[in-house]
C-alpha cells in the first residue's frame, strides 16, 4: 500500500492559488459575457484553372488568420481542371495546412463532370475516388482536427461518405451532395441510377438532420451544398407532391427541405457556391459581400468567390449575421 503524501501551503500562498485559479477559470466566461457565439468560414471556389494555386492558399490563410471555429472549402477544382488524383492529393495537401479545422463540401466541379482519356462520362468513379482521398475517417482536415459523422456510418448508405455533420455551440452544420448542375440530374433513357439511389441516401440524410436537430432543441441547422436547391422561391402549393417536376434535379429535397423546417423550431440556413442576385434578380458583382435572404425560418447565401465568414450569435437575432472581413472584430472560437 502506498501513502499520499499530503501537501500543505502556508495560508497566504493557498488563498492566492485559490483566488489565481478562480480567475483563470474565470476569464473565458467573462470574456465571452459580453460577445456570445463564434464564426465559422467558407471558402467558395478560389481556385483558378492551371497550376496556380495563389488565390486558394491565400483565401485558406485569410479564414485560418480569422481564428474560425472551422472552415468549410465548396469545392476541390475548377471544371476546366483535370480529374486527376495527382490534383485531388495536391488540393488536399493545400486544406490541411489550415490551422483550423476544415470540412470538405463537394462541387459538380469535382467530379459530375469528369471524362476518361476515352472521352467517356466517368463520374461514378470520380467520386468514389475522392471518397477514398478526403473521407476515410471520421475527422476533418486540417491542422486541428473536428470528429465529424457520416452518413456512411449507416450500412445501407456506407457509400455516402461525403455527407457528413458535427455540432458547434447549439448549432448543427452538415454537408449534403447536391451538386449544381441540375443534382446531375441526367434525361437519358433507361434508369439514372447515381441520381436516383443518391436521392434516397440525401433523403435519409435530411431526415435525420433535422431529427436530431429538432430532439436537442437546438438553435439552428445550417446546411452546405454546392447547388442551390431554390426553398425560398418555392410557393406554398408546390410543397405538396407533385408529378411534374422529373427534369427538376432539385425538386425533391427542396421539398423535403421546405417541410421539414416548416416543422424545426429553429432557424435553417443553406449555404451554397451560386452567384449572388441582388433584389432585382441581377447577380453581384464578384468580391460583393453576400447577403442572407430570409422566408420565415428558412435563410439562403450564396458564396461566389474568395471566401467569407459567417457569424452565429448565441441567443439573439439574427442568429447567422455575415461578417465584413475588412472591419469585423473577431468572435472567440469554439
């Protein structure tokens, strides 16, 4: 048997440990008091066909300089770039060097797009390809890491590993795959089966998005994807079923979407990478900050470029406020 040895301090020093402790434990809690939430950023597509990399790498350092609880990168390459695995291992290299941590939301860009040197459509194997590359665990990149869940923990949709979500300070952020060329909708004979089976997994994903949301009474729900699936257009009379809508890609989760935060006490912002349109229908001039548009509880922002940071405020309203990067103190990060 061993004995504690029992450590006793004189009475002066003891009061001023006390009284030390107590204040380091108090000093987040009182810095906090004042400035409640955090911010989190995204980059949209800062990258540019050919080898340069500069606009990427300086858009991933400006959002990791800003202190952001975590970065969300839309996308991995231009269109105009190859579907390559050498480029899919470079720009991955490029996301962990972010020093926060950093969530990958797929773009048509990265792969609906893609040919073989044949000439062939190979987008399938595109995507299972990037799966392999930025998915393979349950943690995000950069160099701090976030512990993040996949749809592909479930056995029926083990494939889907690029939807993923985590949980920031009363908040649930999640990754969707809806890619903006029409959800790769393709009107082709005979069965579209990458659409059509990745529209059941999104529809299990939203489902329980939005169950677990609305179970932990949380704040507020923000989903990314590259396409932007139109809820605030939506009239109230094409939330219902509808059989005429099979060109329209986004049709089902638009609908889905629109239903289930008409039930979700909190707010639901979508973040996509489409271009900005002021009020008149005209799109932004690029470098503009963008703006979020409300119906009811439902928000939308569009990223064109570059990137931005997006502020949560912990009990006030609005709870998601897009901040000027030139003049925005920044909020302590979580």
């Amino acid at each position: 048997m061993s004995l504690k040895r029992r450590i006793e301090y004189p009475p002066r020093l003891a009061a001023g440990l006390l009284v030390a402790c107590a204040c380091a434990w108090l000093a987040p809690a009182l810095a906090n008091a004042g400035n409640p939430g955090f911010e989190f950023a995204v980059l949209s597509h800062s990258f540019q066909a050919g080898p340069d990399d500069g606009p990427l790498k300086k858009a991933i350092a400006g959002a990791s300089a800003f202190n952001a609880s975590f970065v969300v990168a839309t996308g991995i390459k231009a269109t105009s770039e190859a579907c390559s695995d050498k480029l899919y291992g470079q720009r991955k290299d490029l996301f962990e060097s972010s020093t926060s941590p950093l969530i990958v939301s797929l773009s048509a860009s990265d792969w609906a797009g893609c040919r073989n040197s044949r000439g062939r459509g190979n987008a399938i194997e595109r995507l299972n390809r990037l799966r392999d590359v930025y998915f393979g665990d349950n943690q995000s990149l950069g160099q701090r890491k976030l512990n993040l869940s996949r749809l592909s923990s479930t056995a029926k949709f083990r494939s889907y590993a690029e939807n993923s979500h985590w949980e920031v300070g009363g908040v649930l952020f999640a990754t969707v795959n809806l890619p903006a060329n029409n959800n790769h909708y393709l009107p082709e004979a005979g069965r579209n089966s990458e659409f059509e089976d990745r529209l059941v997994a999104n529809r299990a994903w939203l489902q329980r998005l939005f169950a677990i949301a609305q179970g932990k009474k949380l704040d507020g729900l923000v989903l990314f994807s590259d396409g932007d699936v139109g809820v605030l257009d939506e009239e109230e009379s094409s939330l219902l079923p509808s059989f005429n809508s099979k060109q329209d890609g986004f049709a089902s989760p638009r609908k889905q979407i629109g239903l289930l935060a008409k039930k979700f006490g909190g707010k639901v912002l979508l973040v996509d990478t489409q271009k900005e349109r002021d009020s008149k229908g005209k799109r932004t001039r690029q470098g503009d900050t963008p703006a979020i548009h409300w119906k009811d509880n439902v928000g939308h922002v569009s990223v064109d470029s570059d990137w931005v940071a997006i502020a949560v405020r912990t009990g006030k309203t609005p709870l998601f406020e897009v901040r000027e990067r030139a003049t925005r103190p920044a909020l302590p990060r979580r």
